[in-house]
C-alpha cells in the first residue's frame, strides 16, 4: 500500500529530477539520457568465481546511481520504465546462443524479505518487469521469472569488502521447488538493479546451476544484466 500511495502521489504533485534535482520534472531528458549510454560487459576485481558474463547499461555514478536511489529508497516507483529501459538494453548486449529462438526468462536477484518490507516493493522485481516489457515490444519473447528466494538470514551488505560479501551471500539462494522445470523452458538472465562486487550474482548463478543439475535439466545461455555497475568494472573491461 505504500508504494502505491507514493506512485499516486507523484504524479499528482511536481517533483524534481530524480537524477539531478531539476523543477517540474521527474526525469530530464539529460538524466535519462545517461541511462541510454551502449551497454558494455563489467567485471568486478576480483571477480568472484561463478560469475557469469555480465552486461551493464551505465557506470553507478552521478545521476544513475541518484535514479536508481530514489527508485529503491524513496519509493520513485514511475522511474521503473526508464531503469527497465535499461535494464533491457543490458539484456539485448548479451551473447546469447547463436540463433536461439527460445525466450529470454528474466530471472531478479531476491533483496532479503526485512528490506523489501522497509522498501514497501520489491525494485529488482519491478524493474525486470518493465524490462520483459521493453523487450517483448521490441519483439523478443520475454519474460520474468520469480524463482530465486533466501534460505538464510544474511548481514547488511553496506560497508562490507568484497570478499566479506562473498562469504556473507555464499549459499543464501536457492531456486523454489518446481523453479528448475521452468528455467529450463528458456534462456536464463539473472538481473539485477545494480553489480557491486558481483557476490549477488555469483551466488544466484550457482543456485541456477546446482537446480538444474538437481532436476536433471539443462539450463541454457546462463547469463547476467543489469542497470549500472561501479565505475572500476567498466574501466577493468577495456583492458
């Protein structure tokens, strides 16, 4: 209920940019076009073992990072169509098997349940929604697939390095009883709103791997998108 009230509030009354704080306007056409930067494969360092390929839209910085802030944080929830946008621009970077025809399962990393409860939505959940939009509007067949849920209780990742987060999500996720016979119907993304140190990604992969080998099914084309990464994994990327 209370993400709902703050997408009706928002827009009934002005707001400012959520990317730079300009009057009257919830995104300027300068602040969306950041997010319409060519997506690029990211690597964090050290990269985490399991990651798989990752493709991002724009450096977590200036006003993408204050987009997808007020997005998370601040309940901008109307700024799901712009971050979807991107997210699926990500999505279409992607390798991808040669020549598949089989759909896209879009799959969001969960957030724990306590700050998805806080939040009053779920932001990665919402923005792979607005992406499966943007997609099949393009003309891919798309969708989003809910799978993935914690087994354990993790820490709060802020101010943790990259190691600390590895040890603190190593086996938290898990796919849900039946999630392997669905993953197995298409081409799998892991997505995310944003990769930090890629311990996220790392460990959801691993849950999408060790379901399929538990099913007996193969899962396709595993790979990962999502809206922006720390400015360093763009930068360690063209080297």
């Amino acid at each position: 209920m209370r993400g709902w009230w703050r997408e009706i509030v928002g827009m009934v009354l002005p707001v400012p940019c959520a990317g730079c704080g300009r009057p009257r306007t919830e995104l300027c056409d300068e602040c969306a076009g950041a997010l319409a930067a060519e997506p690029r494969r990211v690597r964090p360092a050290p990269e985490p073992s399991g990651l798989p390929v990752v493709h991002a839209a724009a450096p977590y910085e200036n006003a993408v990072r204050a987009m997808l802030l007020a997005h998370k944080e601040r309940g901008a929830l109307t700024l799901a169509g712009a971050l979807g946008r991107a997210l699926a621009a990500a999505v279409r970077a992607g390798p991808g098997p040669a020549g598949s025809a089989r759909p896209l399962l879009l799959v969001p990393v969960p957030s724990a349940r306590r700050a998805t409860a806080a939040r009053g939505h779920d932001p990665v959940r919402r923005i792979a929604v607005a992406a499966g939009a943007e997609l099949r509007r393009g003309g891919t067949r798309a969708r989003v697939l809910a799978v993935l849920g914690q087994r354990r209780t993790v820490a709060d990742q802020a101010g943790l390095g990259a190691r600390e987060r590895q040890a603190n999500l190593a086996g938290a996720l898990v796919v849900a009883a039946g999630g392997a016979r669905l993953l197995a119907q298409g081409r799998v993304v892991l997505v995310d709103d944003l990769l930090t140190t890629g311990a996220s990604l790392a460990d959801a992969a691993r849950a999408v791997r060790a379901a399929g080998h538990a099913g007996g099914v193969r899962v396709e084309g595993l790979m990962a998108a999502v809206v922006a990464a720390s400015p360093t994994a763009f930068e360690l990327n063209r080297n």
